[in-house]
C-alpha cells in the first residue's frame, strides 16, 4: 500500500510540474512568470550547456523499466550524467542516472507510439552512438501574496535525442520558503 501511495504521489507531482510549466508563458530575459490571485511563479535559468558523450546502447542500459513513472517506460542509463548534473537522475530502484522517452510502446499506455521500444534503439552491429545532452537548471520562486510567502526551487532538465527518438528527464528539489521580501528583491518585482 505504501508502495502505491508514493506512485501516486510522483504522478501527481509529475502532472503539477506540467501543469506549473504551461503557465509559465511570459517571459522577460530568462526570468519568466505566471500569476493567479494568490500565487506568483517566477522561473530563472541558472544555466544551460551540452556535453557530448558516448551512450552504450544495448539490453543492460536501454529497457523498458516501471521506476517512478507508474507504467513502462522506454529509457536508457547514462552513467556518465553524474558527473555533469547537479541532481541524480535516476528512478525508483535504479543505482544510474536516466533519459525517458515515454510510455514504452508495447504497453496499453504507450500504443499510440508503438516504436518505443529497446529493439528501436540497440542495434546489435552499433553499440554506442554519440549523443549531445543538454542540460539545463532552472530556479524558481513561487509567491504566495496572500500569506506573504515564498518557496523556492530547482529544477534541472535532460534533453537529448539519440537515434532519433526524444530522451529526456527531470529531476529537482524543494529549498524551503525564502524570507518574503528578500525573495520580491530577487526576482525584481515591485511589492
């Protein structure tokens, strides 16, 4: 039961992160907003780079795996990401890093995309194949005006695309609430 409870908790945080990043739709700079009566969301990149590396493609580190997205996913372990993120990027009983790239294609989840699956990516005669990975960090500061509240976070995401299907993967963490004021200031608002 506690098993289905945390799935449960990573799809839903999974959908309000999506729901959070459709409404950020103003931007100004790299600092972009959405605003409601009572919350102001302000997001920031911190930084973005690619990095160029040499993915082992084959059964051991391209699969369909279960992990924290609550049905299979197609995804390939990059073991090498750990030494350029900030955030570990792996899923529920994994020890390496990943990019996902959706719902794996045998399964009723992923039938509208039946090409998801390892035989598309591994070829047997090709083992590895150089792949640029971007990689970007994200601050965000969400505003509660109301209660005069500020809770900050980061977000880093993974994006590549390797044999011509779309990987990507995100991972982030809570900082806890920021002194209202002192948060207004570094996003540059007027109170």
């Amino acid at each position: 039961m506690k098993l289905i409870g945390q799935k449960m908790k990573q799809i839903l945080i999974v959908v309000l992160i999506f729901t959070a990043q459709s409404l950020w739709a103003q931007s100004n700079d790299s600092l972009t907003s959405s605003n409601s009566d009572q919350f102001q969301i302000y997001e920031k990149l911190i930084s973005d780079r690619n990095i160029e590396l040499n993915l082992k493609l084959d059964s051991t580190t391209v699969r369909c795996l279960v992990g924290d997205y609550g049905a299979s996913s197609l995804k390939i372990s990059v073991a090498e990401l750990k030494n350029y993120a900030v955030f570990r990027h792996t899923t529920f009983g994994e020890t390496e890093p990943c990019i996902n790239a959706g719902f794996c294609g045998n399964t009723p989840m992923g039938s509208l995309n039946p090409d998801l699956i390892p035989e598309k990516i591994i070829d047997p005669m090709n083992l590895f194949e150089r792949s640029t990975l971007n990689i970007k960090l994200f601050e965000s500061f969400t505003l509660d005006t109301i209660n005069r509240k500020c809770y900050r976070s980061l977000k880093e995401i993974v994006v590549s695309k390797v044999r011509g299907v779309l990987f990507k993967h995100e991972d982030g963490a809570e900082l806890g609430l920021l002194d209202y004021d002192t948060c207004v200031s570094l996003v540059g608002i007027n109170k």
